[in-house]
C-alpha cells in the first residue's frame, strides 16, 4: 500500500468530505473530519519519512505515464508542506469541536466540516501534485471552500470580508491560470518536470516572461505579498476562529510554496533571478511588508487583526529568504512557513479560547485575562514571544537563519530591517500582554478559562513552539534539505 | 400560473425528452461531444423547468432538498470510489485496465462510472443552487 501513499494522501480527504455532508449529525461529522485529518497527518509523516531515507516518489494516476499522465511527485520541499497542512489540521481539528458548536449554527456544522475538510483536501492536493494545471484545479477546491468557511463568521462583517476575498483570490486563480495556459501553449505540457526541460529553449520569447509575470502576481495575490494583501486583515479578523487558526497557518503557507516551485522548479532559479530579476522585486516588497505591516498591526484594536497584520508582515520573511535565493534563504523561507504556522496557529487558537468566554477578541476586552484566564493567556504569551523571536522559540531559529543568509550575502540593510520587524512585534504583543496582566478585570467576575478541549490543542501548539526553537535540527535539516533540491545543488 | 395552459402542457411535454436528452448526452459521452457535467446540467435543466412552472414548493415536493444535497455528495464518492476500487483490484489510482477481464472494457466501465459520479454531483449542486437562490425571500423592510 506504501506505493499509493501520494495519491491516499488527497483521496481520503476528498471521500470524507462527502461523508461529512451526509451524516448530517454535528458530533458524527466532526468525527469523520477528524479521522480525516488524522489520516492525512499519518501519511504525511510516512511520506516525509520516506522521502529522506530514500528519495522522491512519482505515482501515475491511472498509470499514464507523466508527461501525458498527472503526476504527484513528492520531494523534501513539498513532504515539508504535506506535513504542516496536515499536522495543523489534525491538532485544529480536535479544537473545533466545542468553538464551533458555540459560533456555528447546528444545522451548518455538517457542511462546515465538508468546507474544512475540502480545503484542507485542496491545500494537500496543491502540495503533492507534480502537473501545473493540477495545482490550478486544486487551489479552486481550496480557495472556493475557504471563501465560504470565512462567511460563516458571526459577525456581518465576515460576509463582505469573504466577498473581498473572493474577488481578489478569483483575479489572482484567473492571473495563475493564464499563466498556465501561455506555458501550454508554448510547450505543450502541463507536466512540471517536463515544463523544467522544456522551458529554458524559449526564455528568448516574449510569451514565457508573460507567463511568468501572470503566475508571480497571481500566486503574490494568494499569499499576500504586500501591497496585494487587502484582502487578508478582514478574512482573518472575522472569520470563525476555527477556520483563522486553520487557514492562517497553512492557505498562505501553501501558496508560498507555489511560489517556490514556480520559480525554482518549473522556471529555474537561472530564469527567475538572473534574467527576470525577480528579486529586485521581492525584496523590496519583502522588506516593505515587514516594516509597514508591523506598523499597522500596532495599530490595531481587534486582536485577531493585529495578528492578521502581523501575518501579512511574516509572510514578508518568508518572500525575504525567497528572494535572497541562496541555500540558507531558501531554507530560511521553509523553515519560517513550518515555524509561522506553529506560532500562528498558537495564537490564533488562544483567541479563539478568549472569543469563546468573553464573546469578543477587542484589546479592551482582554482587560485582566492573565488572571481569569491563566492558561489561555499563557499560551499568547508564549506565541507572542514566539513571534518576537526570542531564543528557545522557533521564531528566533526562523530570524536566526534569515539574518544569517543576509549577512553571508553582504546585505547588511536587509538583516537590520528583519531586526527592526522583531522590535515592532514587541511593541504590538505587548499592548496585548499589558491590558491582559496589568488592567483589572471587568465585568461580574463570570469570565472563566477556557474548557479543556480548546486549551489542550492550543497547548500543543504552544509547546511545539519551544520544542522545535530548542531542537531545530529536524525542521533545520529537512528546510535545507529541501532548499538544496529547489537549488539544484548536492546534497 | 395555473392561467397559463400552453406553458403548463408544454413544459409537460418538454420534460420527459429533456431528461431522456440528458441521459443520451450522458452515455454519448463515451464517443463523442458530451458527458457527465452536460448531462448533469441538462438533468437538472428539466426539474429548473419544472420548478419555473409549477412553482418551488411542487418541485420541491418532487424532488426534496435533502435529496439534491445528497446527490451533491453521493457523485464526489461514486468518483473517488472508483478511484478507490481500481486501488484495492491492484491497479493505480483510477486505472481503469483492471476494473475487468481486459483493459478495453475496464476503461469502458471507468469512465461509465467516473461519468455517471459527475452526472449526479452537477445535477445535484445545480438544482441545489436554484433552490438556494429561488428560496430567498426579500428582507422585510
């Protein structure tokens, strides 16, 4: 059964979620969402294990033979992201199931769990595919279920905030598509390996530097590269706190990781750095999303916006490593989709918790949470140390790898300015931290902490964060590894 | 409606050749222009036509909500269940050259029932977003 790992990675998935639909029971659907995730987390840790000890894996569907088949090969680069979609939804996934039956209406949990269930399977699909339009059709599944679990928000606000998101993802799946179809019409496959041999014959005409242009702002859109994050801050802000700690931890991860195998694998990092320049790009654009996105999450009066900005400004490190394109920037940028997720999830489940007793995620609203809410508050704290990058967590292995691949490169602005965002990340965890332990609580006193079953994954999360800042040499060794196979240099 | 007798009848008499319609769309499909996402939305065309007519509550008395949100379902599972089938006879996923005694004809039933998965999931979520839209009241002022 070992041979079919790649395709049950996405197929199980995609049954469950019919099945979640028909049972129509709340409790039975979340089980067979959660058995899902489970399953998907299973094989992806086989994959991943697989992958190292022996090497990439190619399955045909249907046994046609790439390129005329669809491939799924998985590699280090995309086991890595397998497993952080995976392993965020199976620990996710237990947290839903008291916030959900509190935020969602009954009847509207069976299909919740299909929508989840669904993009997940999307997310997964995206990573292990080896064929270009493939991607497409799976970041449709993603994306289209992700617009509807965002509306499902309680506040009004979340239906226009899904609607924003569904404009700009649709002009940014058009802009992907496009892209992909000027390559096919140039090539005549949709293979990415075939692509990559191809490819490079006919970098003189214009209509593979336009393809290349469509797919960067496209998949740019998708993960919110500044200036094209709009949509973002409202998603986040006012979707169901299952779906933010779901989604912001790994839709955004996902589409970087699109952008790394557009650029590397299918274009080439000869093509994509030396004669598109794009650096001279994403870099800029990095270090702006960095700066002025940290800047705009001080300002913030809903926590789960400030970390919403905030993600916007860490999706700027990981374009940063990116676009650096050497070894350990690459790694950098892996290692910080693996560690933003941790830390991202972390958070997002605490306020999930704090929305879950108090009814709102305002900073005025955490007023005296430190001591009604101990734990729940202990776990942001953790998560916003985690996000500062302080040693022992793994925000400061993330920064540690990106300054460093600056520095190898002379490029001493870029490593002050990763510097500079830490210090801004002070400044908003900790105008959360302050009204949190040092204002009085208000209201009656009814405010508890949070039930068992919010905090236990939350936890898990948490001291994630600190195991994999205090050993890194799994998430170190895999993000080089696999920045290595994007390079094309040995191993 | 119940004035406009030509419409009534001739939706009446319309309906059974749309649905026949679909259905040789569908098993065409094998050999020509067509197939399971045509059929399914020419399926669903015939019971739209019906509901238009008749009215949301007859059609939804023909053909239940629940049964439509099933139908959405049950497709997606025919589909990937093929897929699961061909994986359990010992083949790759969707490799139809095992689903029976030579490969022709495993590929002939594959896409038999690959199509007929896409035929009731179009039909389904077809019908389900009219229902979905013709079931809107306006908000009350």
């Amino acid at each position: 059964m070992s041979q079919h790992l790649p395709v049950l990675q996405v197929v199980v998935p995609l049954l469950a979620a019919p099945l979640a639909a028909l049972v129509r029971r709340p409790r039975l659907s979340w089980l067979v969402a959660f058995l899902a995730a489970l399953w998907a987390f299973g094989v992806a840790v086989a994959l991943l294990h697989h992958v190292l000890s022996v090497g990439p894996i190619s399955y045909h569907i249907g046994d046609w033979a790439p390129p005329w088949g669809i491939e799924y090969r998985v590699d280090q680069v995309n086991a890595f992201v397998l497993l952080i979609v995976s392993g965020i939804a199976a620990v996710v996934l237990p947290y839903a199931r008291a916030s959900v039956e509190w935020e969602i209406e009954n009847e509207r949990i069976p299909l919740f769990y299909t929508a989840l269930i669904l993009c997940m399977t999307g997310l997964l699909g995206i990573s292990v595919t080896g064929d270009v339009f493939n991607v497409f059709v799976f970041l449709e599944i993603s994306s289209l279920s992700a617009y509807a679990l965002i509306a499902m928000g309680q506040d009004r606000r979340a239906l226009t905030a899904a609607y924003q998101y569904l404009i700009m993802g649709s002009v940014g799946a058009t802009f992907i598509v496009i892209g992909i179809g000027l390559m096919y019409v140039m090539t005549g496959t949709l293979n990415m390996a075939d692509l990559a041999q191809r490819l490079p014959a006919m970098e003189a005409n214009r209509t593979i530097p336009v393809a290349f242009a469509f797919l960067t702002v496209g998949i740019s859109l998708k993960l919110a590269l500044f200036p094209l994050h709009l949509w973002l801050p409202n998603a986040y802000a006012y979707a169901p706190s299952t779906v933010t700690s779901f989604i912001a931890s790994t839709a955004t991860k996902v589409a970087v990781y699109m952008l790394l195998r557009f650029v590397f694998t299918v274009f080439g990092a000869a093509f994509s750095f030396d004669v598109m320049n794009i650096d001279r790009i994403l870099t800029p654009l990095a270090l702006a999303a960095i700066v002025f996105m940290s800047l705009s999450a001080i300002y913030q009066p809903n926590v789960k916006r400030l970390l919403a900005y905030s993600s916007v400004a860490q999706i700027g490190y990981m374009v940063l490593g990116i676009s650096l394109a050497s070894v350990f920037g690459v790694a950098a940028g892996i290692l910080h989709l693996f560690n933003h997720a941790l830390i991202k999830g972390a958070l997002f489940m605490a306020m999930g918790c704090v929305m879950y007793r108090v009814g709102s995620v305002r900073i005025e609203a955490m007023a005296g949470l430190g001591r009604t809410m101990p734990f729940t508050m202990a776990a942001f704290v953790i998560g916003g140390l985690s996000l500062i990058g302080v040693p022992l967590t793994v925000g400061f292995i993330s920064k540690l790898y990106l300054v460093r691949a600056a520095l190898e490169q002379g490029m001493w602005p870029v490593a002050v300015l990763v510097l500079v965002g830490s210090l801004l990340a002070v400044i908003y965890v900790w105008k959360v931290v302050e009204v949190a332990y040092f204002r009085q609580p208000i209201g009656d006193g009814s405010i508890r902490e949070a039930p068992l079953s919010l905090l236990l994954p939350t936890w898990v999360l948490v001291l994630a964060n600190i195991w994999f800042g205090v050993d890194a040499k799994l998430t170190a060794g895999v993000a080089i590894r696999a920045a290595q196979t994007l390079l094309g240099v040995g191993s | 409606m119940d004035d406009r007798v030509i419409l009534r009848v001739g939706s009446k008499i319309l309906i059974p050749f749309i649905l026949l319609f679909a259905l040789y769309v569908q098993f065409h499909g094998d050999f020509g222009p067509g197939g399971g996402f045509q059929a399914g939305v020419i399926f669903a065309a015939a019971f739209i036509l019906y509901a238009l007519v008749f009215g949301l509550g007859a059609a939804k008395a023909v053909l239940p909500p629940i049964v439509v949100h099933t139908c959405a379902a049950v497709g997606v599972m025919i589909y990937a269940g093929t897929g699961v089938v061909t994986l359990l006879l010992g083949g790759k996923f969707l490799d139809y050259n095992v689903l029976a005694h030579n490969a022709a004809h495993g590929q002939e039933w594959g896409i038999f029932s690959v199509e007929t998965g896409v035929l009731v999931t179009v039909f389904g979520v077809m019908v389900a977003i009219f229902y979905a839209f013709a079931g809107r009241r306006r908000a009350e002022p």
